[in-house]
C-alpha cells in the first residue's frame, strides 16, 4: 500500500466518521425530543436532529470537494 492510498483510506474513513458522528446526534435529538416535558426540550431536540441531518448532508460532501484531484 503506497502513500496515496493511505492517504485515501484516512479520508474515507475520517468521512465515515463524520457521517457516524451526525447519525449518533440524530438519535440523540430523538431522545430529548421523545422523552421531553417542557416545549423548550422539544424544540431542542428538533433543532439538534435539523443540525444533524445537515451535517449528514453537508460535510461529508465539502470534504470531498475539498480533497478532489484537481483536473489537468
């Protein structure tokens, strides 16, 4: 295994890792959301869950934006 392919399996799993992380804070939301009394834990759970499906979607894709092989 050479340097590049190292460097691209760090990559896709730093990636992994993030997704992980957004599903774990969605889960998370859930929790607070479900098991709330009061509307302020309610609305802090959504907005976790809202935080999380966004870093689902976000960061794993600038990532791979960032990291591209720039074309000749």
């Amino acid at each position: 295994m050479n340097d590049a392919d190292r460097l691209a399996a760090k990559r896709y799993y730093l990636i992994q890792a993030v997704n992980i992380a957004a599903v774990a804070g969605a889960v998370l939301g859930l929790l607070i959301a479900g098991r709330s009394v009061t509307t302020f834990h309610t609305m802090l759970g959504a907005t976790l869950i809202l935080a999380s499906l966004y870093m689902m979607a976000a960061v794993p894709r600038a990532l791979a934006k960032r990291w591209k092989t720039p074309q000749p």
